[in-house]
C-alpha cells in the first residue's frame, strides 16, 4: 500500500482539471447520440418511431439497454459496499436472475407484445377496466419520479463529500443534458447512449478493479483476507424471513424484486416493444443474464478489494466519510487519485449508471401519461405530430419534476435511505397487479383496485416500519476496526487535528446490547428482510384480489379473451411436460387453441419489414408532394406497390389513405 492514501495521512485527494473534462466528455458524447438520432429522424415523425424506435431495432443494442437501465449508479456504489460490511452471500443474486429472465420472457413480456400495445397498463384496462388501469399508471409514475431522484441525487452526494465534486453542478448538468437527448431523440437516442453508457461502466468498473488489486498484492491476497476476517461463507441456507441475505432470500425473493423490473416495468416492456419479432425480444432479455453476472461480480470483487485496503482502518469508523455510499468513491481516489484522469473514468462509469436509468424512466413516463392519461381521458384520436410533440414535452416536463424532486432528497437526510425502499415497495403491488390478471382468469376490477390499495399498504407498512424501529441486521455486519489508522511511514501516529479516533472493533455482541434496553418491537413484520417485500406484496395483492373477485363476482374463464390470460402450467416445468390431457383441466377453462390465429406471425413479420427496406419511401407512398414556388404543393401520384393502400383521383385531386 502507498503511504499518500487517506487512512495514513488523514487527508483524501481532490479531482484534477483532467477528470472534469472526462466527465463533461461523458455528457457531451451522451447528448451528441441523442441530437444525432433527433436530426437523423426528423422525418419520420410518427409515435412509433419516437416512442418504439420504430419497432425494427436490432437485439444486441436492446439488451445492452436492458443491461443499463436499472443497473444504476445505486448498485454500482453499493454492491463492492455489500462485500465490505456484510458476506459473500450475496453472489447467490446471480441465480435469481436466471429464475427473473426466464419469468419475464416467457410468462409476461409475451403478453404484452402480441398486444402490440405503447404502454404496459392499457393491459390492465383490457383485463379490469379503465379505473384498475389509471391506479397502476400513476403508480408507475410515483414510483419512478422518486427512484429517478435517488438515483440522481445519491451518487452526486457520495462524489462531492469524498472528492469535491460539485454537488449541484453534477446534479443540474447530467439532469438537464439527460432530459435534452431523451425529449428529442426518442427512444432510439435512449437505446443508443444506453450502449455507450454499458461501456463507459464496464470501463470504470475494471479499471478500479485491476488497479485496485495490484495495491493489495493480488486478488487471491484480498480473498484471504476476506476469508481471515470471517466474510467469505456461502452456506446460510436458513428459511427465515428475517435473515437478511440467506439462499433463499437472495434466489427467490429476489426473484420477486427483480421480475417486477423486467417483466412489467414500462420501461422494459417498452424496450421489449422495440423488437420486430418477440423471439428477438426474449433473446434480448436473455441476454441480459451474463451482462447483469458481468456487473455484479465484478462488483463484489471490488468490495473484497476494498476490505483487502481498509482491513486495518474502517474509513467510517474513522471519521473519514459519513455513510457508506461514500466508501468506494473514497477508494477510488485512494488508488487512483495518482494517475491522472482514471478517477475522471470512474465518474464517467458512475454517472452512465445514472444517464442510463433517468432517460428509460423519462420516456418511459411520457409514453405512460401520454397513452394513459391524455389519450384515454382527453384526446383520443391525437394526430401522430401532435402526440410525438406532447410526448417531448411531457420529457422535458418531468425532467425538471426529477431535479426538483433531487432538491427535496436533499433536505431529507436519513430518509433518504428510507426512499430508496420505495422502489420495491410500489414495484413488488403492481407485479402483483400483473400477476393476478395473467394467471388467475376469475379476478375481476374490484379484486384487481382492493389488492392493489391492500398490497400498497402492508408493503408501506413493513418499509416505513423496519426504518423507524431499525430491528436488529440478522445476521449482523462483520467485524470492523480502526487500529491502523493514521500511521505515518515509520508506524508513528499522524497528528490529525479534525477528528479524534479511538481503535474500536465492532461486534454482534455490542450491538445486541445498545438494542437490548430498547422497546420491543410492534410487529413482526418489520424484521422481514426487505428482498422479500416484493414476494409480499405479489401474495397481498392476489390473495386478497381473488377473495374480493369471489365475494362480488368472480369473472368466469371461458368469457375472458385468452389474449389476457398466460396459460402458465403450458410454460412452467415440469407441468409443461405433462401429456395434453393432463393440462387442458389446468387452463381452467380458457379456450387458448387459435388465439393468435390473426397475430402476425415472427416470420411473416420479418419477411414483411425486409419488404419494405428493399423498397425506397418513395415507392411505399402513394403520392410525392412537390413544392412549387410561391408556396403551392401539388401531390403527384406514384405506381401503387400494393404496400399502401390505394389512393385515387377525382376530378383531378389526389386522396390519400394512411397505411
């Protein structure tokens, strides 16, 4: 370890004139993509194309996008902070995203492509009506705004305490410039810079890794150390709810969290949308499996490095940085502050996290208020110009809702840990809300709106509990200390005048005694891990939407259109196995024979958009419009391809028809 590293001297390096100009770099090249694909679309001003990129998008730049999007600048702080503090359980996560992607392509996502639908929750009028359909939108929009707030306003914290990085100024320039590219270049802008954003992480990520290792000797040095200090286990196989991170909680709760995002959350479904066949669009969520494995671990390799570096002097213990959040930028700077332009790279992968996830949530939003609120309340049949146009609006609009909700996490201080929960604890109700109209064919409107409100509340509940009354971590942080900090190079103390540090080592058993005076706890609930507030929620909100359909009416199954219905024991091992036989009575009566009959198929679909890329846009309208001088246009009429449909002449004029 080099002896300028803040733990020896007390004092934490700053950022260079290079690593500002990386980080505007990042900006500018982000907001470049977008006004490149505003400028390269600019004539085809549809609302598919501003909203779905067209649907034509090709698979690898999608999944790219999946990968970004909810991988925000809050994991990549806090999962190396996991290894820290706690154990290495939490690699078991990676096999709760096989079980996510294998929900989200095969039971969900399937759904809402074959219905061609913008925005996830005209599903939920469909199926329940139109007042089911509104809860779950606006939901989404609460849920979101203040996600994209965190996600905003989280790491701009951590960098300015550690590094000086202006919190304000990071917070204001990667907001504004991420509502600009998103407002007016749509969602291919979106899908686009999500790709450069995936490398500029993948970048800061290996580079932190690679150069924090060669500090601490090697990672196999890091791992003993690791293992020497009692983090390094993997067998918590304890089917208690209230073990933070057990096997079970990690695979199957984790499930639950996860599959809301990728399987229902409008900014996935909207991606999903993009593809021109559905096969590419579950290949693309596939894909995310090894992309989300490469940032995770990766991630907790850091977090062993990180302990291998504070093993002898807890950088919070000492008084160094307040929260852990700031622990890896304190690191970074650390092992990198030396080198010129390699902390600038670690912003420029920090912040992607947060580009990438505010611009998914913007459009995402906008396509929701849009579909959900304007169109089904207001202005049903709105031109393409128009709806494009309030839609870039309504990006801008809650661009600026997103920074001023930033200013008030600002003042919420430790609530603002509490915030972040609420991310699962809205997410967890609306899969619900999902899950039960997929696969339980007798819910109806008033089981969907009670399960959605009783989901809501016990999910609150437990959230908002288990921050006020702070039960017990089970199991308990590892052990910490502070007896190496501040030696000066011959092993003599540093005089360091700000703060007074007293060796400390922190163990279970001190904390159970600070606890053991305070009041018993109200409910048992507030102890259950918060990776399985989602599966409570998904339980809530069906079991109590099934009882209220029964008690005012269940919906019978052979009336519904199977369109809305996943026949689930058709897809779910080892059911789907099962001879024919045995699995019509598991369809409960709904007639899923023929459904798709007027679907187009992938292939038909493929072969119909290689049609029309042979084609030249000129040969596709029936008409071309010329200018003449003084303002005339005159509409000429081309052959007819048979891809339009036919317009005529009468009397001279040209009628055209919209394909």
């Amino acid at each position: 370890m080099v002896d300028n590293v803040s733990i020896v001297t007390g004092v934490i390096k700053k950022f260079s004139t290079l690593d500002y100009v990386i980080f505007a770099g990042i900006l500018i090249i982000s907001a470049g993509i977008g006004f490149y694909h505003a400028w390269k679309d600019r004539r085809k001003d549809t609302l598919k194309e501003f909203l779905l990129a067209g649907g034509n998008m090709q698979t690898l730049p999608v999944a790219l996008s999946l990968v970004a999007s909810f991988m925000s600048a809050i994991t990549l702080l806090g999962t190396p902070v996991e290894m820290y503090q706690y154990s290495t359980m939490y690699f078991y996560i990676g096999i709760g995203y096989l079980l996510v992607m294998a929900g989200a392509a095969h039971i969900y996502i399937p759904i809402f492509y074959r219905l061609k639908i913008t925005s996830a929750y005209e599903y939920l009028e469909m199926r329940f009506g139109k007042i089911v359909r509104t809860a779950g939108s606006l939901t989404f929009v609460v849920q979101m705004l203040l996600y994209m707030a965190i996600v905003l306003y989280a790491p701009s914290l951590a960098l300015n305490a550690v590094t000086g990085f202006p919190l304000w100024g990071a917070v204001a320039s990667v907001g504004i410039v991420c509502t600009i590219y998103t407002a007016f270049g749509g969602m291919k802008a979106v899908l686009w810079t999500d790709c450069f954003q995936v490398g500029m992480m993948l970048a800061g990520l290996f580079a932190v890794l690679i150069r924090g290792s060669m500090e601490v000797g090697g990672f196999t040095d890091a791992w003993d150390a690791m293992k020497n200090s009692g983090r390094v286990f993997f067998d918590d196989f304890r089917p208690d709810p209230n073990v933070r991170h057990s096997f079970w909680a990690l695979v199957f709760g984790g499930y639950f969290t996860w599959v809301a995002i990728y399987g229902v959350n409008q900014a996935m479904v909207q991606r999903a949308c993009t593809l021109p066949t559905l096969r590419r669009a579950q290949i693309a969520l596939w894909l995310n499996v090894p992309g989300l494995w490469i940032i995770l671990y990766v991630g907790c390799m850091i977090g062993t490095v990180v302990y291998a570096f504070y093993s002898k002097c807890d950088p919070i213990s000492a008084g160094l940085i307040n929260s852990k959040d700031q622990l890896l930028p304190l690191f970074v700077m650390d092992v990198l502050g030396d080198i010129t332009g390699l902390p600038g790279l670690f912003v420029a992968c920090l912040f992607s996290g947060a580009l990438s996830t505010i611009s998914s949530g913007l459009n995402s939003i906008a396509a929701v208020i849009l579909e959900d609120v304007i169109k089904a309340y207001f202005a049903k049949d709105l031109k393409e110009q128009r709806a494009k146009r309030i839609t870039q609006i309504l990006a801008l609009i809650f661009g600026a809702v997103c920074l001023a909700l930033t200013y008030v996490a600002s003042l919420l201080g430790n609530v603002l840990q509490a915030a972040l929960s609420l991310f699962g604890m809205i997410a967890g109700p609306l899969l619900g809300l999902f899950t039960l109209g997929m696969i339980f064919p007798w819910s109806n409107k008033w089981g969907a709106l009670v399960g959605l409100i009783c989901s809501l509340t016990v999910t609150f509940t437990m959230g908002i509990g288990n921050f006020i009354y702070k039960p017990p971590v089970r199991p308990p942080r590892a052990n910490v200390t502070t007896v190496g900090c501040f030696l000066g190079i011959n092993g003599t103390a540093t005089n360091v005048t700000t703060t007074t540090i007293v060796p400390t080592t922190t163990t279970f058993a001190s904390t159970m005694a600070s606890n053991s005076t305070e009041e018993p706890y109200i409910f048992a609930m507030f102890e259950v891990s918060y990776i399985w507030i989602g599966f409570y929620a998904v339980l809530t909100c069906v079991v109590v939407g099934l009882i209220v359909s029964v008690a005012t009416g269940y919906t019978k199954p052979e009336t519904i259109n199977p369109k809305l219905i996943c026949p689930i024991f058709d897809i779910v091992p080892p059911f789907c196995f099962l001879p024919e036989k045995c699995r019509k009575p598991l369809r409960f009566g709904v007639v899923h024979e023929g459904k798709y009959d007027d679907v187009e198929t992938d292939e038909e679909r493929l072969a119909r958009l290689e049609e029309l890329d042979k084609r030249k846009l000129s040969d596709v309208v029936e008409v071309t419009l010329e200018v003449k001088p003084g303002g005339e246009i005159k509409a000429r009429p081309n052959s007819s391809n048979g891809l339009a449909n036919h317009g005529h002449a009468q009397n001279g004029d040209v009628e055209v028809t919209r394909m």
